[in-house]
C-alpha cells in the first residue's frame, strides 16, 4: 500500500505498551490518544497495575462545540498556511494552577506517538500546528501516574470562559479561551471534529477520562478540551 503524504499515521498506545491502530481520515492527522498512568518511549515505565489515583471518571460535556470550518477539507499542509509559530515550552492555565513544561512529540517509527516520560510534562505534536498558528494545535498530557495525578489531572474541571496561555520559545505568548469539554468514548473518537482543519488557530488539549479498564490496563474514554484565541487577534502574540 502506497504511503499517504503528511505526517506520519500515529498509532494508539495502551497503558500496557500494546500499540493498536487508529482510524485515520485521508485529510487530518488523528491522534486518539491512550494517556492514563502509562508511558511510552524510551526509558518508560511500563504500567500493568492500577493507577494510583481513583481516576478521572467521566467527563461532564459542556460548551459549544466550534462551527465547521469551511477549509475542514483541506490536508493539515493547507490548512497551516503563513510564517510559522516558535515552539512552545510552556503551558498555564490558572483556573486549575498548572504551570506546566512542554516537550515536543512526534508519531515514531513503529507508528505512535510519542507521549513525555515525566508525568509532569505535557506534549506538543509538533508535526502539528503551533499554537497560534492556523490550524487545530494539540497538547497532550497525562491524568495520572503510579505516584498519583499527573499534568492534566485537573483538566475536567474547567469551564467555557477559562483562560490559557501558551508560551513560546522567543519569549512571546499566545492566549486562549476554553471554549468547550468533551468526553469521547476511545472506540467512538471524532478525528474529523478534533485535528480537522481550521480557518483560524485553534488549540486541543487531550488526555484520559472515564473508567479505567482492569483488564485492558487502559481508560475507556478521552477528555479534549476545544479552546479559540482569547481575541480575534489572539493569533499574533504578545511578548
């Protein structure tokens, strides 16, 4: 079979480490990501018990969800169009008191995607837009580890209205607004709707929710969180 063009086809990863596929629109980069205690990559901790804490649990949907982009048919090179972003290091949003490091992450060779090795770290795809930059941006970043919550375990509680802010590695900052929850059951995960693209810069942040499957050494749900530029002009960033 002929390779498709774009980033490369990630793949979804277990808390088990056991990799199964993904369903991925010709046009969109999916990422439906497995991001519970579990991590992947070089020097992981491979975890088949329990998580430490009780778990995430399900996820109470609220908000609107953004309108469908007229460009929702273009390939991510089109819908990433202009100057480039800076990479961004670092991640806060106040009403849940994370200040938080970013790394970059990438879909590797055998097919998945890269998540941090620090629980305490969240992930850009950074074969994905940039915050900022036109197109749907995505953080990734665990709920929880074997020593208890993670990165994003306070993510389910924030609410339409919320701010965020994204700090980039020239110093600049990019602001955001949440602008909806959503909780995605893994098996039922809208691509299209989350890493489609977009008319303006938009920003995803994706972790674990639901019940913790015992047997499958997984969740059984993701949490994304849908958030626009704070201001019309959020796109171009302030120092």
């Amino acid at each position: 079979m002929a390779r498709s063009s774009g980033p490369r086809r990630p793949r979804l990863t277990t808390r088990s480490g056991r990799p199964g596929p993904v369903q991925v629109p010709r046009t969109v980069a999916a990422i439906a990501l497995a991001l519970g205690a579990a991590l992947s990559g070089a020097g992981a901790v491979n975890l088949a018990t329990a998580p430490h804490t009780t778990g995430p649990g399900a996820v109470t949907d609220v908000g609107d969800l953004p309108l469908p982009s007229p460009a929702a048919s273009q390939s991510p090179t089109a819908a990433v169009s202009g100057a480039r972003q800076a990479p961004p290091v670092r991640l806060r949003i106040p009403r849940i008191g994370l200040d938080a490091a970013l790394t970059d992450i990438q879909v590797q060779d055998d097919g998945h995607l890269g998540t941090p090795d620090d629980p305490d770290v969240a992930g850009w795809w950074s074969q994905g837009p940039a915050p900022g930059s036109i197109g749907a941006a995505v953080i990734v970043g665990h709920v929880d580890s074997r020593t208890g919550p993670a990165v994003f375990a306070g993510l389910s509680a924030l609410r339409p209205g919320d701010t965020i802010s994204v700090q980039s590695s020239d110093g600049t900052t990019t602001g955001f607004t949440v602008q909806a929850l959503r909780g995605y059951a893994k098996d039922g995960f809208p691509s299209d709707l989350v890493f489609g693209a977009t008319s303006g810069p938009s920003l995803r942040l994706i972790t674990c929710s639901g019940s913790y499957d015992h047997g499958t050494g997984e969740y059984l749900a993701n949490l994304v969180v849908f958030a626009v530029p704070t201001t019309p002009s959020a796109g171009a960033q302030t120092a």
